[in-house]
C-alpha cells in the first residue's frame, strides 16, 4: 500500500493526532481502505505524516475505539466492520477477497518494494534494469515527433500484426542477424513482458511446465506461473544454459518450451558460446522441446558483437525471437517483436487483439521512424560509449571496495554486476540496509531462491560518480554484516 502525501497542518487548533484520525477515518468511510485491508505500520505512517509515533498510535487508538481498526498479533493492523453506523447499514462488499482470488499473481514483496522505491526522492538506483534519464534520447525524440507531425499516422485500430511499415523495418534489421523473417511472421508487442504473456496463455496449457536458466530474471515476474506454468531452473556455466542437461530436465519434468536469455543474460551477463549455442539447439530439437529467446540486449553489446542469435541458427521453426526497444531506445515507448512461424504468429495475434487492440499506432510509427532513418544507430553507438563509462567506474569502484568482500565477471554487454558476496550474508538483509542508507540494489533471491548470497547490480541508471559514492557505502554495509 502506498503511503499517503497527506500531511497535518501544526498550524491549526485541531491536535495532530485527531488530524490524522479524521484523514485515515475518511479513508475507511470512502472506501480507499476497505474492510480487510491492512494498513501501514506505526513507523511508516509516522514517517509519512512527519510526526512522533506516539502521535500515530493516538489517532489509532480512537479508531480503535471507534471499531474501525483492529490489531492483532503478527497480522498487523486491520480495517474492520464494527461501528454502529456501518452495522445498520448494508455491509460493504469484501474487496480484499477479491483481490486474494484474482487469477493473476502478485508481483513478490521484494519486487513490489523496489518499484515503490525508485521513484523515491534521494535514492540511488544500483538494482534496476533500465537506462537513466540522461542516456535517453530526448532531443532527437522531440526533433522526430516535430516531423512526424507533418504526416499524423492512422488514429484508428491497426492491423492484428501490428503497423506494416514497422514490421518491413524490423524484418529488414532481423536479416541482417541471419533471421529469414517476412512481416507475416512478426507480431508488434507492447514490450517483452507482453511478448511472454501471450505466449503463456496462447500457445500452453495449464501445468505445463516451463524450462529456463538458473537463475533468471523470469523467476522475479510472475507472467507465467499465474498462466498456471509451473518453472525448472537449469543450472548454468560461464558459457551460458548448461545444454547436456536438457534432455534430462526435459524428460523428468516433461517440459514444455524452454526460454532463455543467451546474450547478455539477466541478471548474471553471461554470453552463450557459439558452441553452446548449437549444443542448446540440437539438444532442443531431439527433445522436441521449442524455445523462446529473448534477444533484448543484443545491442547494447560494449566490447565486441555478439554470436548470431539462436533463431539464426533455426531450420526447424522452433525458435520464437523477443526483441524489444525498451533497453535500447526508450522503456516508455512500449515496443517489441515476436518473430516465428506464421500460424504461430496469428494465434498470438488473435490473442492480442483480445487483449489491447493493438499497440499504440504513435509509438509505432515513432519507433519505425528511428530505425529507418538511421537516427537510432547513431543514438547506440553513443549509448554504448555512455554505459562503457559508467561500467568503468562501476569497476574500478568495485575493484576498489568490494575486492575482498565479492566475486563477479565483467559484463561485456548488458546492464548488470552478479556479485557474490563472501561470508553469505542473506541478500534480503543486504537489500533492506542498503534501502536504509538510500541505496536500492536486487537482491539475488529474487532470481533464484537459492542465491541469497548474491545480488544484481546495475550500471545504467545510476551516474559515474553516483556509482563511485554507492558502491563505496554498500562496501561498508557488507563489511558490518560479514
């Protein structure tokens, strides 16, 4: 839940403690906060309001006593059903049950905390999986949405595939990695998450049981298991997926797809081998086992290309290609690919049409306009140099603090650090005085379940010399715990 903005006035006769009485009471009696629901701590309403606990815990005894609130031992406090006025009258409907039955999972407590935490003031952002504002390309945003003001795309609902113009250009660039892909057989997303939630409930059935790396960012999303997908790790090398043990994982699992993330793999960095690579196919293709790759830093590459995509490599038409602008171009403008066979490609159409309608016909346009007139390539090769600094000076200030606290490989490609820290401190402990001291990181459970000596560190969001300041104190933080 989030915290309220709202603060008391001290200049005012009502005392504070029945100022944020009668504010949290309008909550309940408005139906913001209804039956069941569980409100902030003491702590985080003190925090929230600027005000002493005792002054919290004032205002929670009289709607307490006016039997609104109830605590009770490890379950927090409660909004209840229990004033007389609220008795006489019909009772209100039980949101919180519905909430507890929909279908669609929660994201985890973790992951909930960090995406309420980056929009905090005067955090630093070491964990999260997106470019800083500066390294957008604002400018020539701006510029390109003045030209295409001149010719206003169709307003109207696109077609089921998404806008022609686009998919020709994505096909063209695809080519030029070794994909044969016709516009036909490309689908325009709303980003990869989309990518993989149309996957999950178009193309498998409930139970079916999905095979992936270990670990994985697909651990930290809930986008198949609430398909009813049930997830098996398999471990991984220095050159990716372990291929030897997919016929065995397969086999005892009865997989269904398996889905990878081989060049620059979120979160540990790693690069799938070419060697590997044809290992994973050939091992995916006697097991009768399809894939999804998910190709979405391929070009954010900063010390040499990468191999050829699988689906480069795919005779068969086993191989489903998710690509994305989201950690090139820009996250907000909600644009990715599925590349695959064609009646595959309409069944996931069909779906999306069910769904959305259709991505925005603006971001479309926009987005095939930076990748035919060239603009978007000049915009990477800058970006490239941008993240190799801010990687430099992650580097050199792990080098410097963490030398004999961690372990971690240098990512040639990618956004993140996978540190392992020495002396297994649990990674939730880390994350919570890291959040204490104005440092947000993502934590290695998040991941794997197992890896609660690791976590994920980012280099780019957070600028050089923020990077130089907060690896510094996160040094300190480790060094207090171990």
């Amino acid at each position: 839940m989030e915290h309220p903005i709202w603060r008391p006035n001290r200049h005012s006769p009502v005392p504070l403690h029945l100022q944020i009485m009668e504010q949290l009471r309008d909550k309940i009696a408005g139906g913001e906060w209804p039956v069941g629901t569980r409100i902030p701590s003491q702590r985080q309403l003190a925090a929230a309001f600027g005000v002493n606990r005792s002054t919290v815990v004032a205002a929670l005894d009289e709607l307490t006593a006016a039997g609104m609130i109830e605590g009770s031992r490890g379950g927090g406090t409660r909004v209840v059903n229990q004033t007389w006025g609220v008795l006489a009258a019909s009772p209100p409907p039980d949101w919180s049950g519905y909430v507890r039955s929909g279908t669609q999972h929660p994201n985890l407590p973790a992951v909930q905390e960090i995406n309420r935490a980056e929009f905090r003031d005067g955090i630093i952002r070491l964990g999260t999986g997106e470019m800083a504002p500066d390294l957008l390309p604002q400018a020539e945003m701006a510029e390109l949405l003045r030209r295409m003001a001149d010719r206003v795309p169709n307003l109207g609902y696109g077609e089921p595939n998404g806008d022609l113009r686009l998919r020709e250009v994505v096909a063209g660039r695809l080519s030029r990695l070794g994909i044969a892909s016709s516009p036909s057989s490309l689908l325009i997303v709303s980003g990869a998450l989309q990518a993989l939630q149309l996957i999950s409930v178009g193309l498998l059935q409930r139970g079916s049981t999905v095979l992936l790396e270990r670990p994985s960012y697909l651990y930290s999303v809930p986008v198949f298991q609430s398909a009813g997908m049930r997830l098996r790790g398999i471990p991984m090398d220095r050159e990716g997926l372990r291929a030897d043990l997919v016929n065995v994982y397969a086999k005892q699992y009865n997989g269904s797809l398996l889905y990878t993330i081989p060049t620059f793999h979120n979160p540990t960095g790693t690069v799938m081998s070419e060697a590997r690579r044809l290992q994973l196919l050939e091992a995916c293709e006697a097991a009768r086992l399809p894939l999804i790759e998910d190709d979405v830093y391929r070009e954010v590459w900063l010390d040499a290309p990468p191999p050829l995509p699988l689906k480069a490599r795919d005779a068969n038409g086993s191989v489903l290609y998710v690509g994305s602008l989201s950690k090139t171009l820009s996250p907000g403008l909600r644009i990715g690919w599925i590349a695959g066979p064609q009646p595959v490609i309409e069944r996931l159409a069909d779906i999306k049409m069910q769904s959305d309608y259709g991505s925005s016909a603006l971001s479309q346009q926009a987005a095939a306009e930076w990748l035919e007139s060239g603009m978007y390539d000049v915009h990477l090769e800058r970006l490239r140099s941008n993240l190799r600094l801010r990687r430099a000076a992650a580097l050199e200030a792990l080098e410097r603090h963490f030398k004999d606290l961690a372990e971690w490989e240098m990512p040639r490609g990618g956004f993140y650090f996978w540190l392992k820290i020495h002396g297994s401190p649990t990674s939730r402990g880390l994350f919570d005085a890291a959040l204490k001291a104005g440092i947000l990181i993502n934590p290695g459970h998040l991941y794997d379940r197992e890896a609660n000596d690791r976590f994920r560190l980012s280099y780019a969001y957070a600028r050089a010399d923020e990077l130089s300041e907060s690896i510094a104190r996160l040094a300190e933080l480790v060094r207090a715990f171990i």
